[in-house]
C-alpha cells in the first residue's frame, strides 16, 4: 500500500492546549510494524506524560498514545508473523495519537471477529493491564472474589468482564447510580456508590475479597489492606488521590497479605510480547464469545483530541474514551 511521506499528529506543551502538527512518517526498525492508524485509545497515563509527569521510555517517540488500531502498511527486518495489509490493534511505546504509528510485533493482535476497529483500538492497554496486574501479580482464582475501584473506567469495565468470564466475584465501585448500574450489567454482583456509601463497610459484609484492583491510592490503600482477606491480594496501578499512604501493616503480617503493583509502559519488549500472546489465548476467545466486549463512552477525531481528553479529566466517562483518525 501507497503511504504519504507526512503525517499529521497530536502534539502538546506544558500549559498549552493538544494541537495537530505535520511530521514524516515513521519507518518500521527491525521487528516492527508501520501502522495506519484508525482509531487510538485515550488513557490516563496520555494525561500524566502531557503534565510531564509520565515521560516516555527512552527510544520511544514523543507522541501521545499507548495503543492503536488499523491497518499494517509496512513491515520491518525480521518481522515473521503479520504482512501489509493485516488488521492489528496494538500496544505502543507512544504514537498512537497520529495518523500512522510504529508497534512491535510481538505487541499486535489480530482484531477479534465482530469487533469494529474504534473498539478494538480500546483493548491492548486495558487486557494487558488487567491480565499482568489481576491475573498474573493478583493471581485471582475462579470463585475468588474481586473488588475493582474505578469500575466504570476502561480498565475497571474490562476487569469486572474479564474477571465474571473467569469464573470470579466481583464487586466494584464507581462515582454514580449511573455508573453503578453499568458495572452491575457487566457482570459485578454488587456496584457501590462511593459518593454515598461506605464501601468498606459493604465489602466487609459480603465477606471480604481475595483480590483488590486499585487505581484510586491515597486513603484507600489502608481500607484495602482491610478489607481483604486471609492470604489476599492488592495489586495498585494508579494513585488517583496520591500515593502516600499512612498504612498499619499489621493486618499484612496477621493475614499473609501481598501488596504489589505495576505498570505496563516500562516493560521490555519481550515482557509485553509475552502478555499479549497469553491475552490473545485467554482474552480474545471471551470477547468472541461475547462474554467480553469494550465498553466505548465517545469518540473524536484526531483534530479534537483536546476535548477527549478535557472529557477524561472530568471523570464523567464511562468506559473507554477513543480518537479516529
């Protein structure tokens, strides 16, 4: 396939407003894949590298956008198993905020059957993340119980799903009735309004949980030490209200407790190509079964990328926020 020599992309400075600018288009080093892209996820971390407060890995670019999907343009030295003009949703290093990105290939997957490209855009970032931190570091068992805070998030809609396919309980909570509602149709037993109710108290009444998916930090880590039990499992991946904490450790040490936490970006090459292919074995049979599927809140084009992401800073999304190009 034909590609232009420039692109245009999302570009952004400290205190200014995302805008487009012109660049060449990337060329595909060894083992790499030249994206078209059609759609791009918008994620929290875009937020935080935007405040300068994520910078990107080194040899990564400076674009925002940590997954894309599209079409296979051109492929690099090496690469095996995709060919120009494959269909691909993929993890990025960064780019995916423009009009073609360069991805690893061991960091694509195929679009799964019945999936429209805006959707498929939104699964890399959210199944890796939740399949390393919930299944992998979380080791969550079936008939375990599951508590995801942020449950209307991308992350906390693929969680809830991916957990209730497993075989899991799950409990959540979120910000509103609306939201609440939503999680509890995806597949949490019980969604808790954490605006009006004491959800530690309500956690601890339905016995507790085994795994607990932490996004929000600050005064909920010591809740969640908690409210987990015997041998439980707190796994954090985002400090939404800081990450200090005055913790009391002891209920770590009388119940065996394992508190870790991680992040996806960092990640060798190699790391990330491992967690796809275990998504794609795991994941992608439930999303084609229909027992999991991206929850979409909006989508804007490239040029309004400054309102998608003024639309995820105001915490009133629900699922997963996207850019088409």
């Amino acid at each position: 396939m034909l590609k232009p020599p420039t692109m245009r992309r999302v570009i952004h400075a400290p205190d200014k407003p995302l805008s487009l600018a012109t660049d060449d288009v990337p060329k595909p080093g060894a083992h790499e894949i030249l994206i078209r892209v059609e759609a791009a996820g918008v994620n929290r971390p875009d937020l935080m590298q935007r405040a300068g407060l994520y910078p990107p890995p080194p040899g990564a670019p400076p674009t925002l956008g940590l997954e894309a999907a599209g079409e296979i343009v051109e492929i690099g030295h090496g690469v095996s198993r995709w060919h120009v003009g494959d269909k691909v949703t993929a993890l990025l290093a960064g780019g995916g905020y423009a009009e073609y990105a360069v991805a690893h290939e061991g960091s694509a997957l195929p679009i799964p059957s019945g999936l429209s490209l805006v959707e498929a855009a939104a699964l890399p970032e959210t199944a890796m993340t939740v399949w390393a931190n919930v299944f992998e570091s979380g080791a969550l068992k079936q008939g375990e119980t599951l508590l995801v805070h942020g449950g209307a998030s991308g992350i906390g809609t693929t969680a809830i799903q991916m957990a209730k396919a497993y075989g899991a309980r799950v409990i959540a909570t979120a910000g509103d009735a609306a939201k609440a509602k939503l999680c509890e149709k995806l597949g949490a037993e019980r969604c808790i309004n954490y605006r009006s109710e004491d959800w530690e108290t309500i956690v601890r009444d339905m016995g507790g949980a085994d795994v607990v998916l932490d996004m929000v930090g600050g005064p909920y880590i010591q809740k969640n030490l908690d409210v987990l039990n015997d041998q439980g499992r707190l796994v954090m991946i985002a400090f939404l209200q800081g990450p200090t904490a005055q913790l009391n450790l002891m209920r770590l040490m009388l119940k065996r407790l394992t508190l870790t936490g991680s992040t996806l970006r960092s990640r060798s090459v190699e790391e990330k190509a491992r967690i796809a292919r275990q998504v794609e074995r795991h994941v992608w049979p439930w999303i084609e079964a229909g027992r999991v599927k991206p929850v979409i809140d909006s989508s804007f084009p490239l040029a309004e990328a400054e309102q998608a992401h003024a639309r995820l800073q105001s915490g009133a999304h629900a699922g997963k926020i996207v850019l088409t190009a």
